[in-house]
C-alpha cells in the first residue's frame, strides 16, 4: 500500500455529495477507492465476483424449477424432524440460519473489538465465529446424510422433480465449501492476532509486509459476505 | 445512528486527525459502539424468526413471496449496510460494488422467459396424458 503513489499523499480530499464525488473520485490520474486499502477493497471485489458465483447457481435452479413439469419436492417437508414426537416444519434450516447470524454477530464485535487493539477479546471472539461456522458445517453433513439415506441424489429423488437432488448438493454444497474456507481464515488470522502480531507489527510470513488490524475486518467482509449468501439460499431453496 | 453520524462528519472534516498513529492508508477505522452491532444482531434474529413463521404457518401465493422477499431483503440489507460497514464507505466504493449486481436482475428476467418457454414447450410435446 505504502508503494503507491498517492496524488494527494497523506489524506483523501473531501467527499463531494452523490453522483458528483463519484465520478471525481473514480476521474483523472488517481486511486479510486481514496480511503480503502487495497486489501479491502480486492476482498469487496473478490465478494462481487463471488455473488455473480452464486447468482448463477440460484439462477439456475430457478430456470430448472420454473421449467419443469415435474412437480417440486416440498422443502418444509422434506427438511422437517421429529423432535420428541413432534413434526416441526423446516427446523433443522431454522436451527442453522440463527447458528450462522450468530456468528455474523460475533465476528462484528470482533472486528470492533480488533480496531480497539484488543488482542485477546479479538481472537476469543474470532474463535466464537470459527465454532459456530463450524457448527454449522456440521449441522449441513448431517443434513445432507439424512437425505442420501433417503434416497436424494443429484439425477432423482422419491418425491418429485429430478433436478432438486442437484440443486441442493451443489448450492448447499458451494456455500458449505464457502464457510469450511472462512473457518480455516478464521483461526488462521485469530491465530496471529493473540499472538500480537498486529500489536509489534510483526512481518508476514509469505509477504514480508507488516500487518494491521484490518485485518479482521477483511475476514470479517468475507464471513458477513457468507452469511448474506445464506440469507438467499434460506429465502429462495428453503422457503419459496 | 446519531453516532454513526458523527463518525461520518469526522471522515468528512479530519482527515488528518487519525492518521498520525497508523499512517494514512489505515487510518480509516471503522469504529461504532458495540450496542449497535447489538441492536442489529437482534434484529436478524427477529426477521429470520418472521421468515421462518411464514412458512410454519404455511402461507402461499403472493403473500408468502412477497413477505419471504421483504424480510430477505431487510436481512440483506441489514448485514451489508452495518455489519459489513458499507453504510459508512465512500460512495466511489459503495456504488461500484452494489451496482453491478443489479445486472443479475436482467438475468433473472432472461431466464424466466427463457424457462417459461421450456415449461411451455415440454407441456406441449413432452407431457403425458394422464
């Protein structure tokens, strides 16, 4: 970051109001993203090509659903448990969608918490995420077993459209993969930050660079930017 | 919010003011109170527990879409807005994050007409009489 040349070194210029700053902003021989870090702002682009990722995939299985003759497997009822006797509609979903907002909670206050150079409150919080992400991940195999064991497969199932055996294992399947990968990140940058490496500014390992706060934020993006997928996948495949 | 104000003015007004500890390039911290990110956690909670009731309730039609979208919707917005702090970058960035995903709406409107006409097409030559 330091390398680049800035236009107006040391501080970004006021902000002019609306379309206006826009285009001054993004206008002549300069940065466009004035107060951002790069890392920040390629983890927002890596999240903008990732959203195109999962748009495809939703998009796909709606043109299969609209498109089919077929009638759709009812997802409340195929996703429903007994729970001590009782048939609850869904609840196994339910159950992971409030795991993972959980953890989007947990990660903000970590964040905030990191930019108070509160090493050890950052970490401990960071791991909370990590445990429920993993959680969640859990929660998914057993899902998934449960519909193997009963005969779902990406070319058919018992109960109606052929392609809701595909649908699922690959969205469910991309977005699982999605928070095993933030999981890992987790630990790893939870990891250096009790160890205090954002405090003596100590070199990266493969970069040779000083570390920051900032850090946690960028994984912070990219775990938000996991749960806000699964805001989609709840609404579109679970619930529609 | 009158906090999160506040810390918009300060970007605004002083850019210097929190530089001199970190240098330029990481002095833009994103720093709210903790109640905020509270307040906001509870409301995901809220909203899923809504998305979830329509369908416990089994609602159909066009009020159990447009509800499932609504609270979508809200979550969304919700996490990317505050969670994600877009709600306090720069405009340059917000836009040229947010806007593209618009096109996926045209996307969509392509693949419903193109499916609509797959529907159509298996109904007519594909479906058995039954």
């Amino acid at each position: 970051m330091a390398e680049t040349v800035l236009t107006n070194p040391g501080q970004s210029p006021a902000r002019l109001e609306g379309w206006r700053g826009i285009a001054a902003d993004w206008a002549s021989d300069q940065r466009a993203f004035k107060n951002v870090s790069w890392g920040k702002a390629m983890m927002w682009i890596f999240l903008l090509s990732d959203t195109f990722i999962f748009s495809c995939f939703l998009l796909s299985y709606m043109t299969a659903r609209m498109s089919t003759t077929v009638p759709w497997p009812n997802p409340s009822e195929v996703f429903a448990l007994n729970i001590g006797g009782n048939h609850i509609p869904l609840i196994l979903i339910a159950i992971m969608t409030f795991v993972l907002i959980s953890s989007s909670g947990t990660m903000a206050m970590a964040v905030n918490f990191g930019y108070r150079r509160d090493r050890v409150r950052t970490a401990i919080l960071m791991l909370v995420t990590a445990a429920f992400g993993a959680t969640f991940v859990g929660m998914q195999a057993f899902e998934w077993t449960k519909l193997i064991m009963e005969g779902v497969r990406p070319w058919g199932n018992p109960w109606g459209a052929p392609q809701f055996g595909a649908s699922f294992f690959m969205i469910t399947g991309f977005h699982g993969t999605h928070v095993t990968i933030g999981v890992i990140f987790l630990i790893a940058i939870a990891r250096k930050v009790f160890r205090g490496d954002f405090d003596v500014e100590r070199r990266g390992f493969f970069t040779s660079r000083k570390g920051y706060y900032e850090i946690v934020e960028i994984t912070g993006l990219y775990w938000h930017f996991v749960d806000l997928v699964w805001v989609f996948i709840f609404a579109f495949f679970y619930l529609w | 919010m009158t906090n999160a104000a506040v810390h918009m003015e300060g970007q605004l007004h002083a850019p210097a003011h929190g530089a001199v500890a970190t240098g330029a390039v990481h002095a833009k911290e994103q720093q709210h109170p903790i109640k905020l990110y509270l307040v906001v956690w509870g409301w995901l909670f809220v909203l899923s527990t809504c998305s979830y009731l329509v369908d416990y309730f089994g609602l159909h039609g066009y009020l159990r879409w447009s509800l499932i979208l609504l609270f979508m919707m809200l979550k969304a917005g919700l996490i990317v807005a505050v969670f994600m702090h877009m709600a306090w970058e720069r405009l340059a960035l917000a836009y040229a994050i947010l806007l593209p995903p618009v096109a996926v709406l045209v996307f969509v409107a392509i693949m419903v007409l193109e499916s609509e006409y797959t529907h159509l097409l298996r109904v007519l030559f594909f479906a058995t009489p039954s």
